[in-house]
C-alpha cells in the first residue's frame, strides 16, 4: 500500500469492492501514514484504534459475504478509514470541539451525519483539529496546539476544518467531513488544494440540533476530487423527521450529467461589487483559470450579485446562533473561553429586536438580489480566500492586500459573503502561487442547483488537473 496516501476515494473504494484491499489493510495503511506525517500537520488529534479496527473486521465480513453472494452488496464506502471533525460528536470517541472545558468529553450519541457514514461502512478511527469550539479559519486551540499546513508547514492549513483538510492533503485519508458557516470547509479546502463543498440547506439534515432551523452553518465534504464529495454525500443526504428543512430528491449526487459548460453564463467577481481587498498573488492564479471556463463552453463575464446587505445578515445570524449554542457557557466560564469566541456570544447577547428585524429585511433584500443575479447567469465564480496560507503563528491576518483587518472575520469576507446567501457552494483547486501554495476557486449555483454546481467544478478539476499535485512531505 504504498500508494495509499496519493488515492482517492473512487480508487480507494474500488479496491475495496473488488477484494484488492481489505478493509483492515486499508486501516493498517491510514494509521500508518498517521504514525508517518502526524507529527509533521498535527491534524489528527485522537484516535481510537481498538474500535476501528472492530469496524474494519465488520466491514470485512460484509465485503466477503457480498462477493460470495450471500449477502447484498456492501455499502458504496465499506472499509473506508476516516477521522471526523472534532466539533462534530461521535458515539465513544472523545469529542473536545478544541475547548479544555470538553477536553473528556465522550459522547453517548453521534451527530446524524456520522451514523450515516458509519452505516454506508465508514471505519470511524478518531478525529481531527478544530479551532476552539469551530469559530475562526485557522486551526488552533490550547489542548492541542496548531494544525499545520502539508504544502508548507510553516503555514496555516486554515479552519475551522483544518485538521480534516490537513489530514486529506498529507495522505492520512482520502475525504472527510465538516462543517462551515463561515468558509470553514472552502477556506482549507483552498489552502490546502482540496474540493470543499457547502451544500445547500437541507440536504444534510442538522440532528440532534438544539434550534434545528438554523440556516447559516451547514455540515459538508473535503475531498481531492469532485467524485469523492460526490460519493459521500450519496450516504448522507436525505430526509430526517427531525429536521424542518426540506430535502430534495432531485438526484444531484447520483451522477455526472456535464463534460462541458456549453451554454452556461457564468459571472466572475474578483472584489465581490463591495471593494472587497484580495492579494494580487491569488488574482494572479485565478484570474487565467477563466479561460479554461471559456474553453469549456462557458460564457464567462464580469457580474457579481448585490451583496451590500450579506455582512448584516451573516454578522448578525452568526452572533445569534453562536449565544444561542454557548451563552450560558460563557456566562458561567468565560475567563475558560478565547477572547474572539467570548466577543462573538456577547455580541449575539446584546442584539435588539430592531437588529434581528434589520436583519429579517437585510435577508429578504439579499434574497431578491441573488434571485436576479441567477436569473442572468448559471453560476458565481470568486476567490475562495482573499489571501495565500499565511503564517500559521499569527491568529489570523490584520491586512489583505495593504486594508487593514483588525477582525478576526474581516480576512474571511470571501466565504461570510456567500454564506449569508444560504447558496450551495464550494472551493476547488484553482492553481499555486509562485511560492507553491494552493489557491482556491469559489463556486457557487442558484438555490438546490448542488447538481449543476458539482458538475460544474468536475469539468474545471478535469481541464486543469491542479488537484493532482501533492505536498512534499514524510
């Protein structure tokens, strides 16, 4: 298994079904690999071997019984050995959310989308680095210190996903999954040449959810390929009695249905219509990639939607999500909490009527706006991310391209800017800086177009091939 760092999940599960690879040798690989370059990203920050490999003998016994033909065949990801985001709970495995309040926590039940991946024959085998309690897009907390870039590991692999992004560029796993609310799957998905899907609202049910009609954050895929994220959610998506949010059974994950882009119009903002900053060296990569759109068929222009009102709307959603899930918390062991997560809940506390009413019409305006924006064009194409992997010692960085960001979410406006629109989204490769360091293009498609979106950007990965080049590393 030499060549396990560099698969893909299509490869991967291939040689599962087929008998090539067994699902404890596929294990034997992952945790070796774990064992090679862990040391060097810090992506993966628990592990629980003994249960893995119980889940890798199971799913081995499915594997040889459906070749046998004395049982159905096995699930699409049978024996695939995967880590989960550490904000995301997982029945058994130690689940800290990066916080030394949650440093034991086990939990009894996981969220909805591990049991799906667990019952399509995902091999849980630990989790990967969050930022404390997810906020922020660059992976670093007090228990397990900061996740490091594989391209260049003196840089930030960016967050809050960055240990799953980590982990899948430096060969530990092919995919992984979650979450974003802000750019959390995109922003390490562009630093570290991954696809990084938001789906739309509703295709991965929210469960357990303490406010389960909360729209900005979303659960989602990293993956090297379009096909991966393809892959997982087929397990994943579909309809939960506890969810208020319709899910569509529109088989957007079923197949390809595109080769090309002919006659799709596509609208290309570099600033977003705001003056948004963004580093010459990202517009430098980016900016040739509209010509391989143009090759592809597409009718490529320069149009952004009207965004003046999404910072409202994500800055305001985002403050009252967040005292939701954790102003008791901070009420009661703030002094135990970082200062930007602290600053967020207070934020989210002091809100008035007048401001969540501001907001209720901040949204209905933005709603309008992206409604006419697609009624023009098929698709949004943007930078990801507004800077380069930057270095990871620094909390976040305090200017893009000569503006100031004294905020921690200033640099992120890229990613908050979409997601305020609740559109489906993602980042795809998109190229490498003069200095080697991945670049990201933003994708984004009308509402429960996931379909057109997922075509859209594996017609890009196949034109381009950037996916394909790997980190230097162990």
């Amino acid at each position: 298994m030499t060549d396990f760092p560099s698969l893909t999940l299509g490869q991967l599960t291939g040689l599962l079904q087929t008998g090539e690879l067994t699902a404890e040798q596929a294990l034997d690989a992952h945790l070796a690999r774990i064992g090679e370059v862990n040391g060097e990203v810090n992506a993966v920050v628990t592990l629980d071997e003994e249960g893995a490999r119980e889940r890798a003998r199971q799913a081995d016994v499915r594997l040889r019984a459906a070749a046998a033909g004395s049982a159905p065949p096995a699930p699409e990801l049978c024996g695939v050995p995967m880590t989960h985001k550490d904000s995301i709970a997982t029945k058994g495995i130690r689940t800290t959310l990066g916080s030394p309040l949650f440093a034991d926590s086990v939990p009894e039940r996981s969220a909805l989308i591990i049991d799906r991946l667990q019952a399509a024959g995902v091999v849980s085998s630990g989790k990967s680095n969050v930022p404390e309690f997810a906020a922020g897009s660059h992976t670093f907390n007090p228990l397990f210190g900061t996740t490091l870039n594989p391209y260049d590991t003196s840089r930030s692999a960016g967050g809050s996903s960055g240990g799953a992004a980590a982990a899948i560029a430096a060969g530990i796993q092919p995919a992984g999954d979650g979450s974003d609310t802000g750019g959390s799957l995109r922003t390490p998905g562009s630093f570290c040449n991954l696809v990084g899907y938001r789906p739309d609202q509703g295709r991965i049910p929210l469960w357990p959810a303490a406010n389960p009609w909360a729209w900005v954050s979303r659960q989602g895929f990293l993956g090297r390929r379009v096909e991966d994220v393809r892959m997982l959610m087929r397990a994943v998506t579909g309809p939960h009695p506890q969810s208020p949010h319709p899910t569509p059974e529109d088989g957007a994950y079923a197949q390809r249905r595109r080769r090309d882009l002919t006659g799709l119009r596509v609208g290309w903002t570099a600033d977003f219509g705001l003056g948004v900053p963004v580093e010459a060296e990202v517009l430098r990569v980016l900016e040739p990639q509209l010509e391989v759109l143009a090759a592809l068929g597409a009718e490529v222009v320069e149009a952004t939607p009207d965004l003046r009102d999404a910072d409202e709307v994500f800055l305001t959603t985002r403050a009252y999500d967040f005292a939701a899930s954790y102003g008791e918390l901070v009420r009661t062991r703030g002094d135990e909490i970082k200062a930007t997560m602290r600053e967020n809940v207070e934020h989210g506390l002091r809100l008035t009527v007048d401001d969540l009413f501001s907001a209720g019409a901040a949204r209905a305006r933005l709603r309008r706006a992206t409604t006419a924006f697609f009624s023009e064009c098929d698709l949004l194409v943007t930078p990801a991310v507004q800077v380069l992997p930057f270095a990871a010692e620094l909390e976040f960085p305090t200017s893009v391209a000569g503006t100031a960001t004294p905020h921690y979410l200033d640099w992120m406006r890229a990613a908050t800017l979409i997601s305020a629109t609740g559109l489906p989204c993602l980042s795809v490769p998109g190229g490498f800086s003069s200095t080697g360091l991945p670049v990201g293009l933003q994708m984004v498609a009308p509402e429960f177009r996931d379909g057109l979106l997922l075509d859209a950007a594996e017609c890009f990965e196949d034109a381009t091939g950037h996916w394909q080049r790997r980190p230097d590393l162990g």
